[in-house]
C-alpha cells in the first residue's frame, strides 16, 4: 500500500506534497491541516505534531485504498482538485465532490487493522463499564444483611425493603430521561461520568447511619444508574454495522451477568470481611478509577478520531424557507421519532411482558419451590434456580448471532424483521420451560435447575433483542431516546411482577400465576407478529433514496 510516511509526496501522485493541491477519495476531503505539516517538512524538516498528522492521513489513504482503480478514480485529475491556502491551516469541513458517493468502512473488503484494534478497546470499555454500573446497583442487596445485623443502625427487614422500592422508581425514570437528554450530549462523558458518579454516591452512603440519609442516596444512584444502558447503545451503533450488531449487541449484553457476578464476591465479601461500610465502599472505588479509564478509552464513534463511520445513516432534516437544515430539538426528537413511531410502542410494549415474565421468575421461583414443590429451604431453592444467569449469558450470545446470520442470508429483507422472529422463537421457547418447570417433581432438582437454565436461556435473547430492535429503528440522533423510553416502560412491567403477582398467588394460588406468566408470553408474541418484516431506520433511507432517483 502507498503511505504517506515520506512526507514528501502526495499519495498516488509522484509529486511533493506541497505542490499538490488538496486530494479528493470517495466521500472524503483530505484537509489543508492535514497536508500541511508535510509540506513543511519537505520544505523545513519535521513539524511538531508529524505522528499524529501521519495517522490521520494513513486513515484517510486506508478508506480510499480499495483498489487501484478504486483509488485513481477517487484521485482523479490533479487540476480539478481545491486549491491549498499558503497561511491557512483550516480543515475543509465539505467532501469533495469529484461525482463519487460517500462510502463507508463497511464497503471496504476488509476493516482496516488498527480501525479493529481501537473498536475492539472500545467495545471492552463499554462491556466493563456496563458490568461496574452493576457493581454500583447490586451493592446494597448484598451489604443489607451485614447492615441489618449492625445493632448501631437499629435497622430491620422492612427499611430495607424500602430503600429497594425506591430504587426501581428512580432508575426507570432516569433511563427514559437520561436517553432523551443524551441525544445531545457526547456518551462517552455520559457512560464514565455517570458511572463515577454512581461510585460517589456509594461511598457517600457508606457514611450515614440514618434512613433519611440511606433512601436519600439510594434515590440518587437510580437516577444516575440511568445513565448506562442509553449510552451504551449510541456507542454500539456508531462503531457496529447493522450486518454484526447483533452479535456485538449480545456479546456486550454479557456485562449484566459479568456485574451481577462480581456484586456478591466484591461487595459483599467486603461487607463480612470488613463491616458494611466496605460493602459500599469497595464498588464506590472500582467505579472511580474505571471511570476515569472510560474516558481515556472509550470513544464516541470512528469519525471522532478520524476514521470514516462504519455505515452511512443521514438523518432527513428539516429545512426552513431559505433552505438551511434546522436542527431538531429534543423534544422533537423525541415526539417525532419515537413516540409517534408505532413500531417503538410495539416494542415497548412486547419489552413489558418480556420484564413481567423476567422478573416473575426471579422474584417467585424460590417461593413457589419451598411453597408448592416442599423444597426444605430457602438455600436449596435458590440453588435450583441458580442457573438462570449462566443461562442468559449464552441465550443472548447466541440470539444476536441468529439474528446476524438472518440479515446475512437475505440482506434485503427487513433487518429488525429478521431480529423480531428471533424473539418469537426464543419465547416460544420461554413459555415451553415455563410449562416444563411447573411440571418437574421436586424429587428431581438437577432437572429443575437444568430447566431454570434454559428459561434464562430463552428469556435473556428477547431482553437483548428488543433493545437492539428499539435502536435499529430510529436515526442516530434517536437511539438514546429509543432506549431510554423503552427501558422505562421496560421497568413499569418490572413493577407489575411484584405486587399484583404476589395478589395473584395468595388469591387463587401458583397454578394462576404460572397461568399469568404464560400470558405474558402470549401478549408478546401477538405484539411482535405484525413486525416480523420491519424494515430498519438505515434500510428506510436507503429505499426513499432510491425512490426519489
């Protein structure tokens, strides 16, 4: 591949780069600032600065380099190219317009090496960013039976419970307005600075010694808990095309089970080993200094360092009289683009039974065992259903998989269609472990623990899934937003597993609620019928364009 480490040429072209003017490849407009330096050094020796200019313009020749006709076309006849302002170092903020499209990395044969590099430590950025938001969330569930035993607090059962229905209050709202106002607001600062915030507001907790103070900041880390998910998601669909979102999408989803792994073994063997206090305090600090990495690491997209995007997603924007575009404001993005898109209610909508179903099994499985199935006690029962999360963790992995292979195999076809039959798949398959595990004698707990297994393994794909779906369908702007609403109506069918379950079993017993949940999965599936062919936000555009040529 020709480079430009010579500084002394301009690419694809024999003569200096300072009397050359300003190269043009497909959809990319090689700067004055970028050229510059290496004029200079023809002309006076190396510049301050030369590496990172020389990375810059090697990004640059990377995305033009598809080819040698490719790139001779992309070049094309030196006379047509702009002219090079001797003082000015400026960057030219507008493509060229030599006739070529703008392209994307996608449309190269193969991701430039160092473009995988850095997206591979972005992605480990948000996956163990993700997974500390857990550390900081579950910390209190594992630290309250050492703080319940501290007869300083003078604290029982019921406090406890208090603080923990705040929390799901608080956190379901926030994710809903932390999606909206982050349309806005680079998610990157968002991801690290709500996570070290978080991690404050844990250490902050760990000094109090009354309920004020507790439930006080307890409301506080719902809200800032928020911040995650959302942000997560601006940053997956900036670096992932839609061809292996999916897979991604799932791989990241892992950083649920990866921080409800480590709260137990990181808060709560502080808690016993050191009072407490440490149960609190240890996430705290681990959600500090991973902030801080966050910052260094993660980025918001490959155009943020200079790397062309991984799809090409343009936003129909409005424009007013004189023909200027307007940018829409958040509320706008949020009434037009999600809230009167009846596709994101009906996934909405299929995410609070999914929730229902979800959080059903986690909070009544154990009751039902020791109740229903004479399980002696609450460890035993817990044991059976353990495998839950280990469950998940490969349902998700290899949902977005199914679903990538889908898109793959009939790239025409509706894109979030192609995701939708997926989670009609998996809950079928939910609702027939369902059925299994109502089944399965108490005499036989390896089959039930193998059967909680697999109701993690059907139930997680759709909780992924659906958030993808949520995010595939709106433009780039309006993925937060997407999530945000979606993950608040999410958590509303959450609160609906607690108490009218609970109503439901002690009035007309376990065979009604199995009865309820199974319903649940019903209602889903009605909802996501309609939808098996959607198209996604990208594939829309696309198909208008072509319509207006």
């Amino acid at each position: 591949m020709t480079s430009w480490a010579s500084g002394t040429t301009c690419f694809r072209l024999s003569k200096p780069a300072c009397a050359q003017r300003v190269c043009r490849v497909p959809g990319y407009s090689c700067p004055q600032s970028l050229l510059k330096p290496l004029c200079n050094r023809h002309n006076s020796g190396l510049q301050a600065g030369l590496k990172a200019q020389q990375r810059k313009a090697r990004h640059a020749m990377t995305y033009a380099n598809k080819g040698e006709s490719d790139v001779k076309g992309a070049v094309g006849n030196p006379s047509d190219h702009q002219p090079l302002s001797g003082s000015g170092s400026q960057e030219s903020s507008k493509p060229a317009t030599s006739g070529s499209p703008q392209q994307s990395l996608q449309d190269l044969p193969a991701y430039p090496e160092d473009f995988v590099r850095r997206r591979l430590i972005v992605f480990i950025g948000i996956v163990i960013g993700y997974a500390c938001y857990y550390l900081t969330r579950n910390s209190l569930t594992y630290t309250a039976p050492v703080m319940t035993a501290d007869p300083a607090l003078k604290m029982d059962i019921t406090q406890v419970g208090t603080m923990t229905s705040i929390f799901p209050i608080a956190y379901g709202f926030s994710k809903f307005l932390s999606g909206v106002l982050g349309a806005r607001t680079s998610p990157r600062v968002m991801l690290a600075g709500g996570l070290m915030a978080t991690a404050i507001v844990n250490i902050l907790f760990g000094f109090g010694h009354s309920m004020v103070w507790f439930c006080s900041f307890w409301a506080l880390n719902g809200v800032l808990q928020g911040f995650g998910g959302p942000c997560c998601a601006r940053i997956l669909t900036s670096w992932f095309a839609t061809k292996e979102r999916g897979t991604y999408w799932g791989m990241w989803n892992i950083a649920h089970n990866l921080g409800g792994f480590g709260a137990p073994i990181l808060a709560g063997s502080a808690a016993r080993s050191f009072g407490w206090k440490w149960g609190m305090w240890a996430p705290g600090i681990v959600g500090v200094v991973i902030g801080l990495l966050l910052l260094v690491a993660v980025k918001d997209s490959p155009e943020k360092i200079g790397y062309p995007p991984v799809e090409i997603v343009k936003p129909n924007k409005k424009k007013d009289a004189a023909g200027v575009e307007q940018k829409e404001s958040l509320l706008q993005l949020l009434v037009q683009n999600v809230l009167k898109n009846p596709y994101i209610w009906g996934m909405a909508l299929t995410y609070f039974f999914i929730y229902v179903v979800r959080q059903g099994v986690t909070s009544w499985f154990v009751f039902y065992l020791m109740q229903a199935k004479g399980v002696a006690d609450a460890g035993s029962a817990a044991f059976r259903v353990s495998g839950m999360e280990l469950g998940g963790l490969f349902g998700s992995l290899l949902a977005g998989r199914i679903s990538d292979a889908l898109i793959a195999k009939n790239p025409k076809g509706g894109n979030v269609g192609k995701r939708v039959q997926v989670v009609i798949g998996y809950t079928v398959g939910v609702a027939a472990m369902l059925l299994a595990f109502w089944s399965v004698p108490a005499t036989l707990p390896w089959l039930q623990w193998a059967t909680v297994f697999m109701i993690g393994f059907f139930l997680y794909g759709p909780q992924m899934l659906i958030g993808l779906c949520g995010a595939e369908l709106v433009g780039p702007e309006s993925v937060g937003a997407s999530e945000g609403f979606l993950g608040w109506i999410a958590y509303l069918g959450a609160a609906n597993a607690g108490v009218p379950l609970s109503i439901i079993v002690k009035n007309h017993g376990w065979n009604a609620y199995f009865t309820a949940l199974l319903a649940a999965c019903g209602m889903a599936i009605l909802l996501l019928a309609p939808m098996v062919n959607l198209k996604s936000y990208v594939q829309r555009e696309a198909l208008a364009k072509s319509k207006a040529a």
